[in-house]
C-alpha cells in the first residue's frame, strides 16, 4: 500500500472540498435565508460561519457513492485505491486495545480537522469519528476560563464521495435547534423538535422533514444562480431519504410555516397550536410508513386525515398573525375566528 501516495491524495481532496465551501457559503446561506424566512438571517449566517469541519475516509459512502462519469478513469481509479485504503486500515486494526484503537483512528480515519488532535478526546467528537457517515454533532465550548459552557456545531464529511446534497442535508442539521440546552445551573438537557415529552423520539420523521427542508434550499440555490463546484457533483447517492421526501410532502406543505419556525427554533410549544398528541401522531405514522417493504394508498390516509386537522387547527391559531395563510383565507373567501 502507497501510503505516501494516499498522504498527497488526502491533502489534494480534503483542500478541494474546503475550497468548494467556501465557494458556494455566500449563496448558500442566502437559499437558507430565504427558505427559513429573513427573520432567521442573523442566526443563519452565525451558524454556517462559524461551523467547524473535520473531513473524514468513510467506509459506508465508499460503497454507496455511484460515480457520475463512468468515463472518469480519475474518479474510478481514486474510489478503488480508498478502497483498497480502507481495507488495509481494517487489517492494521485488528486486536488493537481501546486506546490503541482510538489514536489509530484519529490518525487514519480523520483526513483534516479544524480541531486540534485533543479535541477528540472528547467522547461526541470521536463518536462521531468512528460512526462512518456524514453528520453532525455538537461540542461544548468556553470562551475564557471559569466562563459559561458554549455549544458549538462540528460537521463531519468524507473526502470522497460526497456531493452538494450531502453537504446541505447535514448544514441544514446544523441549522436545527441545538440538542441541548443550557441551564441557569450550566448543565445541559437534552431536547429535540421531534422528542415527546415521554422521550419517544422518531428520528425517520425528522431526517425526511430535515431532508424535504435542504430540497427546497437546493433548488432555491439553483434559481438564486448559485454554481455546484466540480468537488462537489462527482458522485450521486441512492438516498433513503430522497425516495421516500413523499411521505412529509403534504404534512410539509399543510404547515410549513410551523415547521419551519420549530425545526430551527426547537421551540417546543409551537407543537401544541396544533396538538401535542397529534403532532406526535403524525411523526410516528412517518416513522412506521418509512420501514414499511410496500406502501398502499390506503396505508396513508390516516396520515392524511391527522395532517388535515392540524392544518385546520393551525389556520384558526393566532390567523393575524401569519400573513401568508391571510392571504390565502382571503382568496379562498374564508373567515376564520381566532382562538385568541
């Protein structure tokens, strides 16, 4: 195995895909402003500039990443000598202790990082090392010493085989409400958009609304005229997410104002204007829908019927409130009572 080699080709991707960042960012943070709505502008911008990047060798999108150009003797020759990397790295590890086992993957597994070595000694950060995928994560922070604890976001994306839906996907993970809060007593609870308040979490639901959510900022980033980088549209991806964006469609689109201010708030409460019970009906309908082999029309409609009523509960909520749904109540010659 050319180690040397793999050294270069290491530096060579990992400076190809940072570039390709910093390229699309302006744009970018634009289409999510725009998506999100400009009352979010601030916190978007402070979000995305101030993500911190570890860029990794990932078995998992080794295999499922497809090359684009089959003609690309480049790209099909890079896929096969990772390949052969990963499998070399498999064989090093073999019998290696815990700790042993934890610096070689550091060593081997992270290709760049805007993190010090130390860093991962932090047990989110190595975690997130080794699960193999891109995601994302949160790291706990002080600005100076004896200071409150701050929580920042880390990014992981493998060198190869990613592409521009990858990236949007996790940035728009970035962009959700932190997974803790910060108490007065400076300890951190957890909470999710998508956990009850009996901790029953359904994470299907929220990696499609997640996923439905970076479509639109994709596209928004099309038509706003933003430019995908070579670096970032070599590969394609057979996404579970992507094949089933159907199942969120029409929950999205009925309330998708809520959805949006929740998602990137993780303002809780904004669950009950249309339902506690009902909200978290819906995200196991979602759930279920997802591991089902085949799906039938008819196993739908009881998703169809509960997003029905939480829209109609929506609409009578705080109606002056929410310009957009006016608007549409006026064209349609609705008049709505406030529940207020």
């Amino acid at each position: 195995m050319d180690l040397e080699m793999i050294k270069i080709f290491n530096l060579y991707y990992a400076k190809q895909l940072y570039d390709a960042i910093e390229q699309v960012m302006p744009k970018l943070i634009q289409a999510f402003i725009n998506v999100y709505g400009k009352s979010h502008a601030d916190y978007i911008r402070d979000r995305l500039q101030n993500i911190v990047y570890t860029f990794t060798i990932s078995k998992s999108f080794l295999n499922r990443g497809v090359i684009l150009d089959d003609n690309n003797e480049e790209d099909t020759y890079i896929k096969d000598l990772y390949n052969r990397y990963v499998s070399y790295l498999e064989n090093k590890r073999k019998n290696l202790s815990d700790e042993e086992d934890r610096d070689f993957t550091i060593k081997n597994y992270k290709v760049f990082s805007e993190f010090d070595d130390e860093w991962f000694l932090d047990s989110s950060l190595f975690d997130a090392l080794k699960d193999d995928c891109p995601l994302v994560t949160n790291f706990f922070y002080q600005m100076e010493e004896d200071a409150p604890s701050c929580i920042g976001k880390a990014v992981f994306l493998p060198i190869i085989t990613i592409n521009f839906y990858i990236l949007v996907h996790e940035l728009n993970h970035a962009l959700a409400n932190d997974s803790y809060l910060l108490t007065h007593d400076d300890e951190f609870l957890e909470t999710n958009f998508f956990m009850s308040g009996d901790g029953d979490y359904y994470e299907e639901s929220e990696e499609l609304i997640n996923d439905f959510i970076a479509g639109k900022v994709i596209r928004e980033f099309q038509r706003i005229g933003g430019v995908i980088p070579d670096a970032l549209k070599r590969y394609n991806f057979n996404s579970s997410y992507q094949a089933n964006d159907f199942l969120v469609e029409y929950f999205y689109n009925s309330l998708e104002p809520l959805i949006l201010k929740g998602y990137i708030s993780g303002n809780h409460n904004i669950r009950n204007i249309v339902g506690e019970d009902n909200w978290m009906l819906v995200m196991k309908l979602i759930n279920s829908l997802f591991h089902k082999e085949d799906i039938y029309p008819e196993d739908v409609i009881p998703l169809i019927d509960m997003v029905g009523l939480m829209r109609m509960k929506f609409l009578t909520h705080n109606v002056s409130d929410n310009k957009s749904f006016v608007r549409e109540l006026k064209r349609k010659g609705v008049k709505l009572k406030s529940t207020l």
